[in-house]
C-alpha cells in the first residue's frame, strides 16, 4: 500500500476502506497513542491545520475527542452550529435565508480549512433512513477537503475504529473472537442504527465471530448484513443472528449490549412513521439489560463494551458498566487516538 494513499481522502463509512487500510489506521492509532504516553509531541503533524465541525446533533465524546485531537496535532478544531449558520440543507429542503445549500457550503469551508467533519441523524433528517448519509456523501461530493463523518443514521465509523481498537488492546488478537452486539432496551426510541452497524462491519472485516443479537422489529440494514456475511466469508469469521440475548452471551469474549431505534420509527418505504408501534416494541422488551446474571453466560476473560452515553439500569446495571469487566473508558479514550490517526493521514 502506497503509505501517502491516504492523503486528502474522506471518511464516512468503514466499507469504503479496505482491511489493509483499516489495519494501517489502528497501527498509527496504537503508535500515536504509545508516543504520547511517553510526552511525545505531535504538533508538527498537522500545524495550522483546521478542522470544521458541523453538529446537528448532541455529543460529549466525538466533540471533545476531535477537539483534543487537532489540538495535540497542532491544527484547531472549529464548532458549527447549524442552527447559528444558514444550515446546509439539499435541494428540496432549502428555506430562504435560514439554510444555504450543502454544495455552496462545502465549497466556501474547502477555501477556508482543511477538512469538514459532520454529525447527522434523526430528527434534522426527518427520520428519513439515510438521508443524513446522503447529505455527508453530499458535503464529499462537493468538498475539495477530506470530509470526516462523526455519525450519521447509517454509520459511526470513527466509534467503529475506537472499538476494534479497544479488542486489539484487551484480547490481543481478533481470530476466535465472538463479538456480541446486542440490542439493550432504552427509554429513549430514539438512538440511531449507526453504532451497531459500524460495530459489526468493523468486526467482521477484522475477521471476528460476529453474532447480532435483537428482539424482532429491531432489524438492522440488509445492506450492513450483506456486508457482514461477505466479510465473514472473505476474512475467516463467521455472522450470526440471534433473537436470544441469553443464548449469543453464551461463551462471548465481547459483549456491547445498547439500543438503537425499531425499524417502524422511519418514514417509509424503509419503516412506517409509526411511533406508537415503535415504543410497544421497546415496551415488550425490557429484559434486555446487561446485568450480573447474563454475564456469568460470557468467557471468563470477556469484557463489556458501550460506545457511551449508557443508560445506566435499563441499557445495564452499574454493576456491570462499573465492573472489572467494563472497557467503556479506555474505549471511550481511544475514540481520540483513532481520530488522530485518521486525520494525520488524511489531512497531511
Ligand atoms: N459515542 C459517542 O459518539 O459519544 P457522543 O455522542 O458523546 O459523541
């Protein structure tokens, strides 16, 4: 692999990347992480440098970790509000002097920085399945800058990273791995596909045991699980569906148990709009909680992941999250070494 192939290329969803790419990311992850240990600067890396990101929605990891990140890399990392800009909006979604069209946008930050990082699901998209990833590919499209995305309706492929990561660190290796990532019930409906969509890409790709456990009307992307199943093929590991929470923990190595939204709550033709039959499909399924119990189902040396924000006692028990077998903040850390991996290489 050409070591400069990297340069000024975006990121928005792991399957655009190739393992050996994805690889070589996680190695300059773990290299940066060592070096800074030991007080190694890294501000020559990307001096001057500026990240834009725009934040439709709410965080307290991607912000700080991008922000953290540019900063020991030498460059700065600028908030966008799209409510306090005009708001970059698609053809068909523009509104006079309120929202300014996603193509004039990319094109006046691609003249001002170096790269457009973006956060988009949800409501600011309507509950239209995709079409927040339409407007990154969009913003891609248009940028003459990489542009980074830091979670849309489909994919979350820097927490991808940050979570392969924290498997490398823990387990020492990916073959023989059964990845378990399982719905959790949530009060809130409203969490997107994107954690576990990238959770198990990223782990089938890396050649792991992958099961995908969930009650049913909690279905993920047919396109995601064609993916899995290729990966599985392609790279030795195998993908599982399981609608038994008891039954994937059986002999896991690593349980990431957390809700993400039934398929009804999407406009269609993907779900129904149907909000009422997404919350009685939560409401059916309220025993599924990472607790004390299902965890003596796991390995003995198996750990329990969360990309965070956990909701402590429905999602798991404080037992479990503040567990010896909790990962959650060296996962959470490494959302930050993983970043600056990606943007040394893209952003040089
Ligand atoms: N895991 C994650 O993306 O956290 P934030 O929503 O706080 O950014």
């Amino acid at each position: 692999m050409k070591t400069d192939s990297f340069r000024g290329r975006d990121f928005l969803t792991l399957l655009d990347w190739s393992k050996e790419e994805v690889e070589t990311v996680l190695d300059v992850a773990l290299d940066l992480k060592r070096r800074y240990a030991i007080g190694e600067r890294h501000d020559h890396i990307l001096p001057a440098k500026t990240l834009f990101m725009i934040f439709y929605n709410q965080s307290l990891r991607t912000r700080n970790s991008f922000e953290a990140g540019m900063t020991q890399l030498g460059g700065h990392a600028h908030y966008l509000d799209p409510s306090k800009i005009y708001t970059p909006a698609l053809p068909g979604k523009e509104v006079a002097y309120s929202t300014e069209r996603v193509s004039d946008v990319a094109r006046v930050l691609s003249r001002m920085g170096d790269a457009i990082s973006i956060r988009c699901y949800g409501d600011p998209v309507d509950w239209v399945y995709g079409g927040a990833h339409e407007m990154i590919r969009n913003f891609a499209y248009w940028a003459d800058i990489p542009v980074l995305n830091m979670e849309c309706d489909k994919y979350h492929p820097f927490q991808a990273l940050a979570d392969i990561l924290t498997v490398k660190e823990k387990l020492g290796t990916f073959k023989g791995v059964k990845f378990v990532m399982s719905w959790a019930y949530s009060p809130s409906v409203h969490k997107p596909r994107a954690v576990p969509q990238s959770a198990i890409i990223a782990a089938a790709m890396m050649g792991m045991e992958v099961v995908l456990a969930h009650p049913k009307g909690m279905e993920l992307d047919d396109e995601v699980l064609d993916a899995c199943r290729n990966y599985a093929n392609r790279y030795g590991g195998s993908f599982e569906i399981s609608h038994d929470m008891r039954e994937a923990f059986q002999g896991a190595h690593v349980v990431y148990p957390k809700a993400w939204c039934a398929t009804p709550i999407f406009k269609p033709p993907v779900g129904e709009d149907d909000h009422q039959k997404t919350q009685e499909i939560f409401d059916a399924n309220k025993d599924w909680i990472c607790d004390a119990e299902k965890m003596k189902l796991i390995d003995p040396e198996g750990i329990y992941m969360h990309c965070l924000p956990a909701d402590r006692s429905y999602e798991v028990t404080d037992e479990v999250i503040d567990g010896p077998r909790s990962v959650v903040f060296d996962e959470a850390e490494n959302r930050l070494h993983v970043q600056k991996a990606v943007m040394s290489l893209v952003m040089r």
